[in-house]
C-alpha cells in the first residue's frame, strides 16, 4: 500500500496547509465517513496509542467527536479538564504540559479559552499538538468538517461559489480559520454582521463586509450562522436589534441560490442566530451533518498526525 506524505508535525491552523494537504484529508475522511455511515466502525490503525484530551474551555462536539474518532482507530483516549485538576490548585499551563508529557502519550488535543495555547503548549511537547479551538484565534478542525459539507454537496467543484458568514465574527475562531480556508480554495466569501461584531479591520483582504443580511445572502451557495458569543464579549457590542437583523429566517434562506446549504458550528442559539421554525427541520440545513462529518474529519487527522507513514486507505 502506498504511504501518505505527511509532513506536518502539529496543526495549529488551516494556514500551515497545503491544497494538496487539505485534498488528503477530505479524501480520507470520506472514507471514514462512509464507513462510519456503513457500520464500519472498528479499526487497529491507532492501537496501543494513548491520546490526551485536554479541554480547559467546555465542550460537546468536538470533544465527543475527537474521543470517538480515537476509540474507533483503536487508540485510548484520556481526557483533562481544568475543572477538578491540579490546575485549579495554581498548576501553570507549561507545568501541566511537562506533566502530561511524562506520561508519554502519542498526541494531545487542546482546547484553551487563551488564543495560542496550543502553540505554546508544543513547546513542552514531543508528540503531535491538535489545536481543538484557542480562545479568538483558530478552529481548524472545525474548518475542515465545514469544508468536508461543502466538498460532498459541490462535488469538490469550488469555482465560482460563494458562502455568507453572518453573526458574531469578530469574536469567533471559527469564522477566522473558515476564511482562510475558504479563501485558499478560491471561494468568495462574504460577511454580515453589524459593525461592532465585524472582524479588525485589514485582517482579511478579498472579503466582502455587509450589515443588512438580505443584501449578504442575495444568491450565495451557503450560509454559514454564527454563534453569538456573550462569553466574550465586553458591554455594548451587540445591538438590541441583533436577533432581527441578524437571525436567519425562511425569507433570509429565500434570498439566496435555491440549493443553498445552511451550516452553524453549534450550539445554536434559538431565535438568535437561525429561527426555531427552521431549526432541524429546514431542507437547507447541514447542521447533523456537520457533527457527523466531524467525527470522520477527525479520524482523518488522527491517523495522519499519529502514524508516521500512514497508508492510502481509500
Ligand atoms: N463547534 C464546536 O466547537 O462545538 P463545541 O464547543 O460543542 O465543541
């Protein structure tokens, strides 16, 4: 069998990325998602390793996600919260990440509140360091189980396209890693938010800023909502009018291309950033689809970044 080349040692973002990278990892996640899909769920290709989660910010899908996708490469998983750990008792970050190290693990998967954790947490590590969401910084993986949704419905044909990203994004990493990889795809991406939640200005070049959703979202191919994030923000940044200017409605999804896809990272907040009335039930949305992907898209990096010379499965 034919090995991959892989040469990433930790994955902090979506930047260190290569075309060629991000197509060897939407391939192999397809066919775990497959599998997953099939019933296929057991493999050795990770067995005898152990895998640290450790999540010092809370979490459902990425966490659940990264825990099944190792059970399922047969890898054990061993989960740290800073809740309930020696952190609490004044542990610092770079004494916890010597700890863990001590330990030997194969790879840690990181979720911090502080932008750059995971990069400052390989520092203290020999072993491969996920980033699983750093404060305002960076979702990678979340980025790439968007893309895996985007790629399965377009064919992985991305000419042409554009996606709306509405809501929150000056405080959101996932936005931030989405409009990297997008951009680097070649897709066109547009975002609408009202001015004290746009993102820094010249962060971004090429992205088109709107503040009323219906002009945003006139025949784009996908709709990504964004959560609103009241953890991190300082006093006065949301508008009252936030929820109806910027909810997505049916006449916001009536707007756009009639195949739009309509993603949120999760959690949603009802009423706030999509309607009830077409939350779980609209034909636009992927949002299922997303954490399913996720566990998929998650297999795929595990087994890229734990095994050296990992085989071509599909
Ligand atoms: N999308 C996302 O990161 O969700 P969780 O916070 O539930 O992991």
């Amino acid at each position: 069998m034919t090995s991959i080349h892989w040469k990433h040692k930790h994955l902090f973002d979506v930047s260190s990325l290569s075309i060629g990278d991000i197509d060897t990892i939407i391939t192999l996640a397809k066919y775990f998602f497959v599998n997953n899909r099939a019933g296929h769920k057991g493999y050795s290709l990770l067995q005898g390793k152990n895998i640290i989660l450790f999540f010092s910010e809370n979490s459902t899908r990425t966490r659940l996600s990264f825990e099944i996708a190792a059970q399922r490469l047969g890898a054990t998983t061993h989960f740290l919260q800073s809740a309930g750990s020696s952190m609490e008792k004044g542990e610092t970050l770079s004494d916890t990440m010597r700890t863990l190290m001590a330990m030997r693990p194969d790879a840690c998967v990181i979720r911090s509140q502080y932008s750059g954790a995971a990069q400052y947490c390989s520092s203290f590590a020999d072993v491969p360091i996920i980033n699983a969401g750093d404060g305002w910084h960076a979702h990678p993986t979340q980025a790439l189980l968007d893309l895996f949704i985007l790629h399965q419905a377009w064919k992985g044909e991305y000419k042409g396209k554009t996606i709306t990203i509405v809501g929150d994004v000056k405080h959101s990493r996932v936005a931030r890693s989405n409009i990297h990889l997008l951009q680097k795809l070649g897709i066109h991406v547009r975002i609408c938010a009202p001015r004290t939640l746009s993102f820094v200005q010249g962060t971004f070049h090429g992205v088109e800023v709107y503040t009323d959703i219906l002009k945003s979202v006139e025949g784009v191919d996908a709709i990504m909502a964004l959560r609103l994030q009241r953890e991190r923000q300082a006093g006065g940044l949301i508008p009252k009018e936030y929820p109806s200017c910027y909810c997505i409605t049916r006449d916001v999804l009536e707007c756009a291309n009639p195949h739009v896809l309509l993603l949120h990272p999760g959690p949603v907040n009802p009423n706030i950033d999509i309607a009830s009335n077409i939350l779980g039930n609209a034909v636009e949305s992927r949002i299922e689809e997303q954490v399913e992907a996720g566990v998929a898209v998650r297999m795929a990096l595990l087994y890229l970044f734990c095994v050296p010379h990992a085989k071509v499965l599909y």
